[in-house]
C-alpha cells in the first residue's frame, strides 16, 4: 500500500513541478497556483497515510488491551436480552426500553 501511495504521490509531484515550470515560461499566475494546489494536494495524501498509520496502530493496540483485560463470561446473556418492546394497551406511557422481570 505504502508503494502505491508513493508512486501516487511522486506522480503528483512530478505534475506540480511541470505545471510550475510552465507557469514560469508563459507569466502565468494560474498555472503556479494549479501547481501549488497539486503539491499541496500530494502532502497533504502523506501526512494523511502517516496519520491513520499511527491511529490504527493506536487502536489495535488498545483493542488488545482491552480484550486481555475483558472475560466474555462477565456479564450473562440476560443482561444483553433484557430489553422488551412497549405495550400498546397503555399509549401513555413511554416504556420504551424496560427491564423484563
């Protein structure tokens, strides 16, 4: 994946350096901005993949912290099932989410 991206972004650059050039050759204000934008555009894609790069690290991490520290048999079933739908005999009162006995 990192290849892709740095051949997506190597490419980008590329483009933004010849869009500057050739903005340099013509006096052309539009064509340097393009080319700004472009490589604006490919840094901004690295520090993103960077960015999610350590978020997922971070989150795996503390997913297995958090499953070596979590005993499925902790909390029954019940607990999890409990929940019981409003009866429509009494449309009064709201009971949407109650405790089945």
């Amino acid at each position: 994946m990192l290849l892709l991206i740095l051949t997506i972004v190597i490419a980008l650059v590329a483009w933004a350096l010849r869009l500057m050039e050739q903005a340099v050759k013509g006096q052309e204000f539009s064509l340097m901005l393009a080319g700004f934008l472009v490589a604006s555009s490919a840094a901004a894609l690295m520090g993103v993949y960077f960015l999610m790069g350590n978020y997922v690290v971070y989150m795996n991490s503390a997913a297995a912290q958090q499953m070596s520290a979590l005993d499925p048999l902790d909390m029954p079933y019940s607990i999890y099932a409990s929940a019981t739908v409003p009866d429509s005999s009494n449309p009064g009162v709201d009971y949407w989410l109650t405790q089945a006995d």
